[in-house]
C-alpha cells in the first residue's frame, strides 16, 4: 500500500477497489486470534488496575456511564493505557509495514474507505473499532468490563484471591500452620483444580 502504489492507480474506481482489497486483507489480520490474543491477554491481566473503579461501578449496566468527567483517572490507568497503545501500534505495524505503507498513510486510506457507499456493515463496523482502539475512554470502557468480570469471578470463588486472614499456628500446628485448605489450590494459575473442571 506504498503511497506510489496507491497513487499510480489511474482511475477512481481503481483506487476505491484497492482501498476495499486493503480493508479485507487488515480484516482478516486484525481480527485474527494471534492479533486479538494478544489483547485479550492484556485485557485479562491488566483488569485488576481498575478494579477499584469497577467496584464503584457495578450496578451500572453500560459501561459508559462510568466514563463520564467526573470519574478521577487514576496515574496507573494512564500507564496501562499508554502500554497497551505501544503494543496496539506495533502489533499494527507489522502488517503495515507488510502492506508497504505507513501508519498514517494505513489510516488515512481506512478512513476514505468509510465514504465508499458499496462498505458493508461489517466493514464499517471494522474501521470504527479499528479507529477507537487508540481513543483512551473506548479503552477504559473496556477494562471496566473486565475488572467488573475479574470481581465476578473472584466472588464466584473461581480465582484465588490471597487468604482473608493470615493463619496463626495453634499449639498442635507446626510452624507451617495448616495446609489441609490449600491442598486443591493450584499455584501455577491461581485457580482451584475443581473450577477448572
């Protein structure tokens, strides 16, 4: 998708069916699970930053409802943000750089894909998600999301969430204290052998 290329097209219609060529092939890449894997994971482990904002916000039913002015963003919320934005733009521009462009160039021709009227639904859905996944209150919609499930599954009794209470060792406990309640809890991945099965 080199500027060159692009621009040595000859004709409108030329240029409109090489922009939707470019809009199937980012598609196919961006909604690949090597792409969203790796978001996903970083969703899923970086939920519990916002899990104090997700607690305060439990009975809202739409996310955005907590985005609003006057919720404090904390400093480690812009962190995670700026984290994830770093992975989102390299992760992006290994298939850019496939494609033969730049990022700005990528974007500007996704964004002149959006007056095309033959786009499909889909399509344009594509380029909106694609567009928000650098807009800070799109990512912290969803880390609320998935601090509220963290919170869930930590009440549910699927993830181990530490002791409520340190246990002292009684007179017949040796210093270990008792292990008997731990004996079912796999350390490797927080959660108890039965609720994985």
């Amino acid at each position: 998708m080199s500027e060159s290329k692009y621009e040595d097209l000859d004709t409108e219609e030329a240029k409109t069916d090489y922009q939707q060529a470019l809009l199937k092939r980012a598609m196919s890449y961006c909604w690949s699970e090597a792409f969203l894997g790796r978001f996903r994971r970083f969703f899923s482990e970086n939920a519990g930053v916002f899990e104090d904002h997700a607690q305060e916000h439990m009975n809202f039913t739409k996310t955005e409802d907590c985005s609003t002015p006057t919720v404090e963003h904390d400093l480690s919320h812009h962190k995670c943000f700026a984290e994830y934005l770093e992975m989102f733009e390299s992760t992006l521009e290994a298939f850019v750089e496939e494609e033969g462009s730049t990022s700005a160039d990528f974007f500007q021709q996704l964004s002149d894909c959006k007056e095309n009227p033959r786009i499909t639904p889909e399509e344009n859905l594509f380029i909106q998600c694609l567009l928000a996944s650098a807009d800070y209150e799109s990512f912290y919609s969803v880390m609320i999301k998935e601090a509220k499930k963290l919170i869930v599954m930590k009440n549910a009794g699927k993830i181990y969430d530490g002791p409520t209470e340190i246990a002292t060792p009684t007179a017949g406990e040796g210093k270990e204290g008792d292990l008997d309640d731990f004996e079912d809890l796999d350390i490797n991945d927080g959660e108890s052998k039965d609720a994985r099965k």
